[in-house]
C-alpha cells in the first residue's frame, strides 16, 4: 500500500489515469460505467477498450487509488460486474496532480503561449 508521503513517486498521473480517478470523485462506477463518464467528461476525446480500461484499473488498485467497491446489484449479468471507489489517497493523488498541473499552466511559457493564441 502506498504511503501519502510516497504521493509526489506517484506523479505526474497519464491523462486516462486522471481522467480515470475523477470518473470516480462523485460516485462509484463499474467498468461500462467508467468508460462512459471518461468519454463524456473529455468529449469523446477519450474513449477506452476494455483491455486498456482494466490495465489502468489495475495500476490503480496497485498504487492504492481505487478499491473495489463491496457494491453488488441484481439482474441479468449484474452479478459480474465489479464496482471501483476512489480511496483517501487516490484523492489526495488527484489533488495533488491537479496542483501540479495549475503550476505548468501558470508558468511563464505558458502564459506566453496564452498571450500568442488570444485573438487580436
């Protein structure tokens, strides 16, 4: 299990790995569930096959970001389906990320950037 103060090892997240725990920030989500709230929170930039999706998924389960959730449903083929919740640390990795990626955005290149894709 990894350890808060082992949060920055952890760092920078991929983007579907991001996009990945903050599909899991409002509520618990099984798989088919997770590929739909990525595709919809990144406009379809985003969209995971299902081998992709449980490779990242079980990154995540290593690192001690998500768990799988106890959550259980009923009716044809619910008893496969496995739900994933975020953990305290996987918020605090989330946090910290999205901390970091504030940081890049606010640094000097940038801005630059910013200032020459304005209209005039």
């Amino acid at each position: 299990m990894t350890r808060s103060a082992d949060i920055p090892a952890l760092l920078p997240l991929k983007p579907v790995e991001l996009e990945l725990l903050l599909a899991l920030v409002d509520e618990e989500r099984h798989g088919y569930g997770l590929v739909q709230r990525i595709a919809e929170q990144t406009d379809g930039l985003i969209r995971l096959e299902p081998g992709n999706l449980y490779r990242v998924i079980r990154r995540l389960l290593t690192a001690g970001l998500v768990q799988e959730s106890s959550r259980r449903e009923t009716g044809p083929g619910a008893e496969r389906r496995r739900y994933y919740r975020l953990t305290a640390l996987g918020a605090r990795v989330i946090d910290a990320e999205l901390a970091r990626l504030r940081a890049v955005l606010s640094g000097v290149p940038a801005r630059a950037l910013a200032r020459r894709l304005r209209p005039t």
